[in-house]
C-alpha cells in the first residue's frame, strides 16, 4: 500500500518536473482559486461584523422613530433622497415623544436632531457631526462618560450652552489639554466643555467618537432654528415585547398625527431586533453572494486544472503508450496521473492558504490603519478546510477524467501519436 | 513434439482502417515458434514484418486469427493480464527505439523494473546498461543521444527485466557493423542461456545469427527454413577473432 504510494508519488513527481512550467502555472491557477476563496468569505464575515457593528453602536434594545418622506418606503432612495434633498419632515415634535412614553413598556426616551458645523478651540477646526440629544441620553445609550459630566435636564430646560465631546473630537481640539469648562466654538457661537465621553470604537464609516453632544433645546433653538425632531429613541423595559410595543408606538403616532392611510406616514417606527432581523437579510443575502463569488472561482480553478491536466494527457499520449507497452496497468497509469493532479492541489492548495491569510491580514491591516474602518481580520479554519476541501475536491475530479482517458489507451495506437 | 508451442499464430489478419481506406497488412499467416528458438524475420520494406512483431509482443491485437501464447488463447486475456506478460515475460526492442524525451538513460531503463512484481534491484539496470557499451553515457538525457546511441538504450531497457522473449525489431538498423555485431553478440548469448530471441533484421550477417528464418513479403509467408549450423558455426569464428 505504502509502497505503491511511494511509486506512484515518485512517477508524478518525475513528470511533474519534466513539465516544471506547467506544473508551476497549474499549482498558481489552484493557489488563486484557493486564495480567492479565503479572501472572500474572510472579507464577507468582516463585512457582516462591519455592518452589525454599526448597527448595535446604539444599543441592541431600542425603539426608533424617525421622520420619513410620506409615500416611500424607509430604506427607499425616494426617502433618503428626499431627506436629503431638503423635503424637511417638521411633524415629529417632542409631545409625540412624551405620548411614546406613557406605553406601559417605554422606560424612557431621547430624542433629538443632528446637524453639521466647524467646531473650534484656539487654532483648531474640524468639521463635526453635532448630535443634538436629550440629557436622558447617557442613561439609555451604551456609550459613558469618561471625564466631567454629561449635561442635566435642567441644563437643556435652561438652553444652556454647554458640549459634551466624543473621545475623538477632545483628542483633534484639545490633544492632551484637560478640555473641561474651556469655551470652544460651535458655528457662531461658545460652548463650555462639561464631559467627554469614553471611546466607542469607531463603528464602520461613521465614528461615535467625533461627534459632539449638544442639549437637545439648544440645539433645536440656537443652531437649527426650528422645534421638530429627526429621530426618537425609546427604550422599552422588556425588549422581547419590542415588536407589538413598535406597533403600537405606530398607531400612537397616526393618532397624534391624524393619519388615517398608512402610506401616508411621516414616520417609521422600527426596533432593534426588525434592525438586526433586517441585517441578517442583508448580511445572508452578502454570504450568499460571496459564496456565489467563491464558488465560481473555484470552478474556474478546476476547469483550469481539467484543461492542464487534459492537455497534459494530450500531449504526453507517446509517453502513455510506451508506459503501457514496458508492461504499466491501467490503474498504474490512472495512479500516477490523479497523483500528478493531488501533489498540483496540494500544493495549491498550501500556497493558496498562504496567499489568502495573508491578503485577507493586509485588507485588514489596510482598511482599519489607513482608512480606519472596524475590519476585523479572521481566520477561521472553518474557511480554510472548506477551500483546501473543495480544492482537493476540483482537482481529483478535474483530474479523474484525463487520467482515465490515458489509462485506457491502446498502448500501440499511443505511441504512433510520436 | 511434446512440449506445446511458445507462440503459434493461426490465421492470423491485420487490417487498418483509417476513415475510408482499409489497409491490409497481414494475410492468413500461420507460424509456430518454440521456447528457445533465435528467428530472423525478413522482407522488404512495409510487408509487415514490424506489424507482425506488434501482434506477437502483446502490443496490437490481429484483426482476425487466432493467437496462442504457451497454450493460451491471448484474446481471452485482460488488458492487465496483456500488460503483466509485456511487462515479466517480453523486451521489446522497438525500430522506433521509443525512448522517454527529457529522461536519462537510466531512468529510461529503468522503466519496466516500476511496474514489475519481479524482486529485480536497480543493479540489473547498471548492467544491462553496461551490456551495450553505454554506462558512461547513463546520466545523459536520451534526447541528447546519437541515433545508435538510442538504439543501444533501446535495447538495454527490453533486456533489464529479464524476459524470456526478445522481439527486436532491427536493433542494428543505426548501427555500424561492429557495434551492430556487439548487439548480435549479446542476443546470441541471451538465446544460449534458454531465452527466445525474434529478430527483424535487413542485413545478412545480422540474419546468420538466427537459426531460423522467416520471409514475408506483402503480409504473407513466403520462406520457413532452418539455417544450416555451418553458417552459425562460421559466425561464431568471425565473432571471436
Ligand atoms: N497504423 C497504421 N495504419 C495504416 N497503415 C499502417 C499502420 N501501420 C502500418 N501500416 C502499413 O502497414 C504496412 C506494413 O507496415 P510495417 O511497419 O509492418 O512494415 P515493415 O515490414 O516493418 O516495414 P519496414 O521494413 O519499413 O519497417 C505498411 O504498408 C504500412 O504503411
Ligand atoms: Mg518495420
């Protein structure tokens, strides 16, 4: 048994080196294949944590109510597009907010606006995302305070000019300088410094830790100039009972909003678990896509290794024949060529892995050091076993086919093909 | 006789038949050969000689006829069975020499030992190398050799096995006299040691050896006869002088 594998392994390796290039150029075909494979479905699962990371920055027990361009749907170009586009939505007001929370399962609320505006401290400016929300908010978000305090309800009662900053934005304004009661300004006017929060950990695109925290009111009156609301959100003591609690928000608002056809909604109500119900949607449909992508690479990596391995048989017929007439069998000859493709797979098969953690570590690397994006590098040998498996897999199929072909040549009709 | 026939032919036919033209190449033949018989086969170009030695070596099979090897009717015999008789019982020196491109010499001769079941150790292949005058030459590919050169690997692979029969077909055609007479040599040494020898061979003192020559002229039997001892005994004198 061992000694047969030894005979057959030292033939394939004889002619393997005998056609050293296309030896090589079949093993480089297998090992893209195989990377490719890794890359994808490493880079699907950072994607799908990207994307889930994104989603739970806010919490993973929340009910939100958002202001909608009536008519389309939520996720709809229409509605972004026409948000975006200036269709000012101006119905979501705070006594809606308050309605929201005497459901029996609403906790509490905040509620509040977002807006864009150069903040700056001594020579320093930045562009900053400003987050207009209600002082409840450091109790229902996950994020906290790292230093100083988030500002009072009666702060914001009061209109109060005072910021909370994001860990990030402290570091670009004030770098090591203690931020606390230090005036920094907002658009045209001055805040003082009372908090900052801890890092949050940049979340995909967007990072909680730039933004600046502004009371709610003040924000609406001093900076926006209006008394609506983009967004409230509410969180409910028992998160198994979001989904009736979100519908039941629903019919409260239609009613505080006098909307008897519900496509004419000015609003959308959604709750953590539709979000991540939603995600898991987006993030199948993603795997599946990338499992579409992986496979037909593969498949052209065996179809790659089928055409070398046949053309290879073609080729080396006068060989076949003289092998046969010096006395080989046929499962001799089918042994030495299914070798030929198993040592080309193996191969390609480490190199690929190789290749493939090492593209799949340098995305990574490149995305979260130069781009700043929260893209974990995985390796999952889940991954691996799955791509080496189906490469091996290709290549014994892709292989089997020719070597049978060139088993069952009549040794004389073979080496005529000289 | 008592003993059955190593090889006995019974109207035997090969016809090719390539799309539309149907080649005949041999007719009827019928020959018996005997365990340790030295044959000559002769005739002129494309009578069929190399196509008779094919059929005989286990490598085509006859279009129609019976073939008997030591009893055995061969049609009733599996491609593997076919493959273990070329392998442990046949050399074959082929007129093509059919060397493997790219390969040493040694490596070349080595060829039928990787598929044999005989306990035969690489040193048989050192010696049969040797045997043709070839051993400084045994690390050279084989597309680096001159044509006699090739030949002499040729044979020095149908002779590593040790098997019992030997077709060569012309394994002195690219040779000069004095090597081919070496090659004679070597045969005729073989065939006094039991083996069988059937050789295709153009040139009269190549012939000599055998004891028996066969003439085939387009597929057909021509000639059978039995050479004189006289004529081997004379041979043997020129081979020692
Ligand atoms: N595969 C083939 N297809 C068609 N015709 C063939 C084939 N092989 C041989 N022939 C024909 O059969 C005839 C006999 O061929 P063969 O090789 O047996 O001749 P030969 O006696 O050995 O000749 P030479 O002395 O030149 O070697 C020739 O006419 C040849 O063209
Ligand atoms: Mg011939």
């Amino acid at each position: 048994m061992f000694k047969t594998f030894k005979k057959n392994f030292n033939l394939a390796s004889e002619a393997l080196w005998r056609h050293k290039l296309r030896a090589v150029l079949t093993v480089l075909g297998v090992t893209v294949g195989i990377a490719v494979v890794i890359v994808v479905l490493s880079a699907g699962q950072a994607i799908k944590d990207f994307i889930t990371g994104q989603m739970t920055v806010f919490g993973t027990d929340w009910i939100e109510v958002e202001i909608k361009v009536p008519s389309t749907a939520h996720t709809s170009i229409e509605n972004v597009g026409g948000l975006a586009q200036g269709i000012s939505i101006t119905t979501l007001k705070i006594s809606d907010a308050e309605e929201i929370k005497k459901h029996p399962n609403i906790r509490d609320y905040y509620a509040g606006n977002v807006a864009q505006e150069v903040a700056s401290y001594k020579e320093k400016n930045k562009i900053t995302m400003l987050f207009g929300v209600s002082a409840s908010f450091i109790d229902i978000d996950p994020g906290e305070i790292m230093q100083g305090r988030f500002y009072t309800e009666a702060e914001e009662k009061g209109l109060a000019k005072v910021a909370v900053l994001g860990s990030g934005i402290k570091e670009t304004l004030f770098g090591d300088e203690d931020p606390i009661n230090k005036s920094i300004r907002i658009g045209r006017q001055n805040f003082r410094v009372v908090g900052v929060m801890a890092e949050k950990g940049s979340a995909g695109f967007f990072s909680m830790d730039d933004v600046i925290f502004l009371p709610n009111v003040t924000m609406q009156k001093l900076i926006l100039g209006i008394d609506h609301l983009t967004f409230i959100f509410a969180q409910p003591y028992d998160n198994s009972l979001a989904r009736q609690t979100a519908e039941d928000i629903t019919l409260i608002m239609r009613e505080s909003h006098d909307i008897t056809d519900p496509t004419k909604d000015d609003f959308i109500v959604m709750s953590s678990q539709e979000a991540l119900e939603l995600l898991d949607t987006v993030t199948g449909v993603i795997t599946i896509l990338l499992f579409a992508i992986a496979l037909i690479s593969l498949l052209v990596g065996g179809i790659g290794i089928m055409n070398v391995m046949y053309v290879s048989v073609s080729e080396r017929t006068f060989e076949i024949g003289l092998r046969k007439a010096l006395g080989a069998k046929y499962s001799d000859i089918l042994n030495q060529f299914l070798t030929e493709a198993i040592i080309i797979t193996i191969w390609g098969g480490v190199l690929g892995i190789a290749l493939g953690v090492s593209l799949s570590f340098l995305i990574s690397y490149v995305a979260i050091n130069y781009y700043g994006f929260n893209w974990q590098f995985y390796l999952s040998l889940t991954y691996i076993a799955l791509a080496a498996g189906m490469s091996i897999a290709a290549g014994l199929i892709a292989g089997l086919y020719p070597a049978r072909q060139a088993a069952s040549l009549d040794p004389m009709v073979a080496l005529r093909k000289e | 006789m008592a003993e059955k026939p190593l090889i006995k032919l019974i109207n035997i036919c090969k016809e090719y038949a390539n799309e539309e033209v149907v080649t005949k190449v041999l007719f009827d033949i019928n020959l018996e050969l005997q365990k340790g018989e030295f044959v000559a086969i002769m005739g002129p170009s494309g009578s069929g000689k190399s196509t008779l030695m094919h059929i005989m070596g286990f490598l085509e099979k006859p279009t129609s006829g019976e073939y008997y090897y030591k009893g055995k009717k061969i049609s009733d015999l599996t491609e593997d069975e076919l493959a273990g008789i070329r392998n442990q019982e046949v050399g074959f020196i082929f007129q093509a020499f059919n060397l493997l491109q790219r390969t040493s010499v040694y490596d070349n001769v080595r060829l039928p030992l990787v598929y044999s079941d005989k306990n035969i150790g690489d040193e048989a292949v050192e010696k049969a190398i040797k045997s043709v005058g070839l051993y400084h030459r045994k690390d050279n590919l084989s597309n680096q050799l001159s044509g006699g050169e090739k030949q002499r690997v040729a044979i020095a692979r149908s002779l590593v096995n040790q098997p019992e029969i030997i077709f060569a077909d012309e394994p002195t055609g690219n040779l000069d006299s004095k090597s081919g007479k070496q090659i004679m040599e070597i045969l005729q040494s073989l065939n006094e040691e039991g083996k069988t020898i059937v050789l295709v061979t153009h040139e009269k003192y190549t012939a000599e050896h055998a004891r028996r020559i066969i003439k085939i002229i387009d597929g057909k039997i021509v000639d059978d006869f039995k050479v004189k001892h006289q004529l081997l005994a004379k041979n043997e004198n020129d081979l020692t002088k």
